[in-house]
C-alpha cells in the first residue's frame, strides 16, 4: 500500500469521517502510527494549510477538516494504561496558540511508549501550565507552537518554566521544523522537531538531552 496524503485530504475537506477514519485504518494494517501521524495526516493538514492561504478553499473547509482528522485521530490513539511508576509529561500550547494537532500526535506516541500524558491541548496561560505540574509533578514538559511570532513568547515561558519546575522542557511544531528554535529559544529546551525524532528520544532514554537540539 503506497501512503496517499493527498486521497486522505480530499476526505478531510469533504467531511467524510468514515472514510477517514477507513483510510487511515487500512494504513494501519501496513505502517505504523508514527508512519500515518508524519507521512498521512500530517502532509494532509499541510495540504489543506496551502489551499487555505490560496484561497482555494473556505476557512469553514478548513475548520471541517481539521475535525475530521481530530476526530480520526482520537479514534485511532488506543492504548493500555500506564503503570504507577511510569514518567509523566504535560503537553500544552502556550496561551493564543491554538495549533494543537501535532501536539495531540505527541501525546499519543507518549502514552504508547507507556508513559502518563497530561494532555492539556491549546492556548493554556503559563500561570496555569505552572500551577498544573506543580500538581502533576512531570519529568517532561512539552510545547507546541505553529505560529513564528510567538517565538519570543515561547522562549521567555521556556525559561520560566526551567527556574520553576524541575521538568526538562521539549519543544516543537512547525515553528520547529522552519526555524533554529534552539538557537532562537535557547539550549534550556530540547527541540524534537518530528515524531520520528520523538519516538527516537524516547527509545534512547531521555535523562540528560535537555541541552541537546534534536
Ligand atoms: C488547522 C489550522 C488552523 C486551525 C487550528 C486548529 C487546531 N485544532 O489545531 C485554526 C483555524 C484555529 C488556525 C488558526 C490560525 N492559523 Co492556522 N493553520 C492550520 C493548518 C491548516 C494546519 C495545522 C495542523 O494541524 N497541521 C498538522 C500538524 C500535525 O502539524 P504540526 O503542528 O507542524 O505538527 C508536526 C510537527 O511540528 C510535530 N509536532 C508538533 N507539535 C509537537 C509537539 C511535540 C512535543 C513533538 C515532539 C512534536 C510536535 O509533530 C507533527 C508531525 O510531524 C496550518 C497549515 C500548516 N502548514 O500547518 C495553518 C497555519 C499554521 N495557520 C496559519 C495562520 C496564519 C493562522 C492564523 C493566524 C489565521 C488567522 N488569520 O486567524 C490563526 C492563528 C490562531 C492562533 N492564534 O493560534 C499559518 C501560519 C503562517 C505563519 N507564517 O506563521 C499556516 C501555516 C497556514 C498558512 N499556510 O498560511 N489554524
């Protein structure tokens, strides 16, 4: 089976979640999550982003198919429970960040390397992702940001969180995959810009990566 982001695309713009659903199903039976997460759905989302910014479909296209693959994705994220011990990452947008999908494709990879994932989704006010792992007390924390404006927002949050918590800090997202958000952001972050390199990451063991860009 060849891997068609394109076919894919044209399910999420038409609002047919079933096929969706069906065509990311039978990936599934050939490739794995990861696969489908960077080489279908990913490429798929970026398709529609063009369009979008051609105008060559409608923003409320482009809001149905970004719950299409929502929706697909949650439908495909199944698991087994984390045990007791595992480590725990919280994963958040910053505040006005509402790009969540690729985040959302993180936790997922996370929780099927076992771990516990607080899943806190968009635009979430860094007081909030403060007084939460306070709470949840996670090794990792994980930012996503779509939007390249709100690099110095990310950066000045990073070291916040650094001074605050005693989690290491990844960050990610498209910001990731078209700037030097290491240099930009600083080394008190790791930068993992794909889920390949997550997944890597997490195979390799994690302690001591947090001055790395990756
Ligand atoms: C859907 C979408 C939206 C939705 C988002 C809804 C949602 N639930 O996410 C809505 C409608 C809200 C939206 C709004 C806007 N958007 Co928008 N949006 C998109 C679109 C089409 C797809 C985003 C997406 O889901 N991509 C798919 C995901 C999977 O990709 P990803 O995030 O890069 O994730 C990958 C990696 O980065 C990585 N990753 C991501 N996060 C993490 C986290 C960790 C821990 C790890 C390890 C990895 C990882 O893994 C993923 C797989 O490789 C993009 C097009 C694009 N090229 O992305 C535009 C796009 C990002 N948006 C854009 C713009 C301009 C906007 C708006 C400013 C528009 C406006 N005028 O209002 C607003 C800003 C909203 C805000 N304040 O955040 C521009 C940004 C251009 C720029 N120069 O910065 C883009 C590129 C569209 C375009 N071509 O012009 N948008």
């Amino acid at each position: 089976m060849e891997l068609e982001p394109r076919l894919f695309a044209e399910h999420l713009l038409a609002g047919d979640d079933v096929a969706a659903l069906l065509y990311v199903q039978k990936a599934l039976e050939h490739f794995s999550h990861t696969d489908v997460y960077e080489h279908v759905m990913t490429p798929a989302m970026y398709h529609v982003g063009d369009l979008w910014e051609q105008n060559k479909i409608t923003v409320a296209e482009e809001h149905l198919a970004t719950g299409v693959c929502d929706f697909v994705l949650a439908q495909i994220d199944h698991r087994d429970p984390p045990a007791a011990e595992a480590p725990r990452v919280l994963l958040c947008c910053l505040e006005g960040e509402e790009h969540y999908l690729g985040l959302k494709m993180a936790a997922s990879i996370f929780r099927r390397y076992g771990w516990h994932v607080r899943f806190l989704g968009p635009t979430l006010p860094l007081e909030h992702v403060l007084k939460d792992a306070a709470q949840f007390q996670p090794q990792v924390i994980g930012l996503s940001g779509a939007l390249a404006y709100r690099i110095p927002q990310l950066k000045a949050s990073v070291e916040t969180l650094k001074a605050e918590t005693n989690a290491d800090i990844i960050i990610s997202g498209r910001t990731a995959l078209i700037y030097d958000l290491g240099a930009q952001v600083g080394y008190a972050a790791a930068t993992i810009a794909s889920l390949e390199a997550l997944e890597n990451w997490l195979e390799d063991g994690n302690e001591g990566t947090a001055n790395a860009t990756i």
